[in-house]
C-alpha cells in the first residue's frame, strides 16, 4: 500500500481517485496539484450556465477546495502546476502561483492532467470576442461578453487562461456568434445563444454535425436547428476570423463570408500527455497515455486516467479515447482503490455519449461507423428505422430515429445512434447494457423490455429496430412500420 499518493489534476478523475483513496486509507499522505483554481467541476454544464439555466458559475463545482482540504484532509495545492516527472527518482517538479519552483516525491503518482481544446490554425484567432470553452473561467467570461456584464475579461483568444485580458467599458453585448465545430459544445452553445436572443451561426468543416452519431441521426439533428434559425454550414471549413480595430467582424470559409461580432471555437479536444512524454511515459496509438487494465502506465508505480489516458473498447478489446466524465470519475475511483491495497480494473468504456439539441436528445454508443467497424475486422450492416415513443394512442408521443449497427457474420451487435424528442438517453443505456454483455441482435430483440402506454408501445423501437436489423440478415424485405398495432400485425 502506498504511503505518498501523489495526483497531477484537480478534476474529475484525479479527485475521485484522491478521495477514494483518502476514505479507504486515512493515514495515506495524498496531495494533488492542479494548475488552476478549479476542481471537481461539471464542465459539461458549462454551455447550460452561458445560456442562463444556471444562476452562477459555482454551482458546477461539486466539492469546493475548502472540502477537500478541511473534511477529506487532502493536501490540495491550487495553482501549481506539474511540469516534470522524474520516474527514477520518484518526484514531481514544478510551478507555483509566484513562479516559484517546488518538488515532491512520490510512492505512487496519477496523471490526471486532462485535455485540451483543439485549435486550428485560423487567421485572427487572437482578436478580441473570440473564445474557446474548455474551463470554468471560460465559461465565466463568455457569459460575461454576452451579457455585457464584463469588465476586465473577454479579449483575445480566451480560455480562462487570464492571456490577452484588457479593459473595456461601454462594450455592447454580441449579437451574432460563429460556432467553428460542429460537435457536442457547438451544439450546446448554439442553444444557448439563441436563448440569449443571439443570431447563431453554426461552422462545420465536415458533411454532417456530430459525425460519430452517422448520416441518419445527424441530418435529424441539423434539420432541427435549422428550424430554431441556427444558420448550420456543412462542409465549410472557417479558414480566416476578419476583424477591424481588434474586433470580430466576420468569418471566411472558402466560399462565403458571414458577419458576427463573436466567436466561439469547439473543433474538439486531445489528451493533455506533454508531462508523461517528457517522463518517456508511453503514448498509446489514440495519441492518449497507454494504460492496462488497472490504469497502470509504461512507469514504475505512475497511474493515468480520465480524458489524458487511453481505455479499452468494451467491442473492440482495443484502446480507444474517450474522454468523458463517467469514464473519468469511474477509472479515478478504481485507481484510488488500488494504490490503497485492493487491486481494482478500472473497465472498459463504449464510449456512450449524449446531446440536447434544443427539444431533442441524441445520443450513440459503440461503434457505428462503417470504416472503423471494418478496421476491427467486422463486417458491419446498419439498419435505421422510425417508431413512436409511445402507444400510439396515447398522447404526447413522438417519433425516435433508431440506428442500430451489427457484424453481420456473427450477428454481434456494435453499436447505436438515436435522437428523438423523449426516451432517448433511457433507452441508449439498454444498448449500452447490451455492449458490455455481448449480445447479438437477436439477444436484443427479445429482451423483455418494460411496457406501459405513457412510456413506450408494446413493441419498444428498440425491439423493433433489432427486428428489422435481423431481417436484413435473413434477407427479408424490410418492414416499414410506424405505429405499435401495425408490429403487432407484422411480427413474425
């Protein structure tokens, strides 16, 4: 059992882990060091607070610095970043609030230092109103900018890093953003600036929004927000943000130019890994530190996990990157348990992932992209079907989309993309469930599902999808139905 537990990152995994361990090995010495101000915080509720749902930025932080330290006795260093490891002599260096230098030995280390904001080389990216969202302060500042409520925040390319930070006064609110990427944040934000009674343009270099959920669910979803007047631009890649006296004035893409008077970039995020690079730590093929299955690393008695670490594809075997917060919590505890005498996997991920686009949830699991599928050595056939989420008379009700993606040798079931107005986070979680299980379609089709009017008709469309797959693979024509009376006269 460890004596010195020693976390690099405040956030979901590295305080999970750090509690964890605190509570199962009260006399281990567990001190964390985390570059900013924040820990433990529901960063996914970020475009939420921007859009006005919730009332402060604090209300995302779950444990506050003074918990930790004060009720859990974990030695909670803010503002000290982490910027060498040396595994030989077991010790982390680094750099204080005042530029001061500090090591610390450890007998056990967890990287947990995170991801980063993609961002793509665009002429004018540091003109002031254009912003990232990859931290709390991020969020503070982009709120502040819309609401005119700032004061000494909001220029340049922002993070929260506090760079490129000048005065303004008298600056009026924006009234139209770009959104460059058209993934999960892009999303999220193009809600919450409409609700900011914002004009909102949407930028993705790609076919379709959110790419991972397919072509099916994801021109469901860009009808969608075209129908709240987000203007969505497929395949228009924003090469140049156009400014005048340091302002935003514009976007360019190869094709058009469209005024806005702020930006917003979510082109996405990669692992955090230049502290365990610069250790010769190995690097995983996703680009993310490898791991094992207790989240161990290539050093001697050094952990990794949450959106810095690489896992393992509950279809594939193989590692994937998937940082997302359940992940992160999930393999932080497991981590705290084992560096405390209880060996713990940390368990593979299907990379489950949901959205709310204004009234519709979407949501994917596993593995549904043809050319990834293929890469595996499957071979894969997607069917997608339409159903009520309800019994058809009773009120209320509305369609869901339903992609299911299989092997068609074996019959094994992939993955899944969905969107919808109701029932679709509930029911992606069933799939998901039928992931970690292993099951065929045709497991899938008579799963005993629960039935009720107000929730769903007698046939599920998760059943009836898994219905349809299978009649694909015995080359029946396909049924195409609509209402659960006409599964009833059509299931054979």
């Amino acid at each position: 059992m460890t004596e010195k537990f020693v976390v690099i990152g405040g956030d979901a995994a590295g305080m999970s882990a750090a509690s964890k361990a605190k509570r199962d090995a009260p006399d281990t010495d567990v001190i964390v060091f985390e570059r900013g101000e924040w820990v433990a915080y529901g960063a996914c509720g970020l475009p939420y607070y921007i859009k006005g749902d919730i009332e402060t930025v604090d209300d995302l932080v779950s444990v506050t610095p003074s918990e930790f330290i004060n009720e859990r006795d974990i030695d909670l260093r803010l503002k000290q970043e982490a910027t060498t490891i040396d595994t030989e002599s077991q010790t982390v260096s680094g750099i204080g609030p005042d530029g001061e230098q500090f090591e610390q030995a450890y007998d056990t280390l967890l990287i947990a230092t995170g991801a980063h904001a993609v961002l793509p080389e665009i002429t004018g990216r540091d003109l002031n109103g254009v912003f990232t969202l990859h931290s709390m302060s991020a969020g503070r500042d982009i709120r502040e900018y819309v609401t005119g409520a700032r004061s000494e925040r909001g220029s340049g390319l922002h993070d929260g890093s506090g760079t490129a930070v000048q005065q303004y006064l008298d600056v009026q609110p924006p009234e139209t953003v770009a959104l460059v990427g058209g993934g999960y944040i892009g999303i999220e934000l193009a809600e919450a600036f409409v609700a900011n009674e914002m004009t909102v343009e949407l930028f993705q270099r790609g076919s379709h929004l959110l790419s991972d959920f397919g072509e099916a669910i994801a021109s469901k979803v860009e009808s969608h927000l075209r129908d709240q007047d987000v203007g969505v631009h497929l395949d228009s890649e924003v090469t140049e943000i156009v400014g005048g006296e340091g302002n935003v004035t514009a976007v360019r893409t190869a094709n058009t130019e469209v005024d806005v008077d702020m930006v917003v970039i979510g082109a996405g995020v990669r692992p955090n890994v230049s502290v365990a690079q610069n250790a010769n730590i190995e690097i995983g093929p996703t680009g993310a530190i490898a791991t094992d299955e207790y989240g161990r690393t290539s050093a001697s008695n050094v952990f990794a996990a949450g959106d810095c670490a690489e896992v393992d594809g509950v279809v594939s075997g193989e590692p994937i990157y998937a940082p997302l917060a359940l992940t992160a919590n999930r393999h932080g505890r497991a981590i705290g348990q084992t560096v405390t005498g209880n060996p713990t996997v940390v368990g593979p991920a299907a990379g489950t992932a949901a959205v709310k686009a204004f009234d519709l949830e979407a949501a994917t699991t596993g593995i549904v992209d043809h050319g990834d599928a293929e890469e595996l050595g499957f071979n894969p056939i997607t069917n997608t079907i339409e159903a009520g989420s309800r019994a058809g008379y009773y009120p209320g009700g509305s369609p869901i989309t339903i992609s299911l993606t299989a092997d068609r040798e074996t019959g094994r079931l992939l993955g899944a993309s969905m969107v919808g107005k109701e029932g679709v986070v509930h029911r992606i979680n069933s799939i998901v469930t039928a992931l970690h299980a292993g099951m065929t379609t045709t497991d899938v089709e008579y799963l005993d599902l629960a039935y009720a009017p107000p929730f769903s008709p007698t046939w599920d469309p998760i059943l009836v999808a898994a219905k349809v797959l299978n009649g694909q693979f015995d080359n029946e024509p396909v049924v195409e139905t609509e209402s659960d009376e006409m599964f009833d006269s059509t299931w054979n």
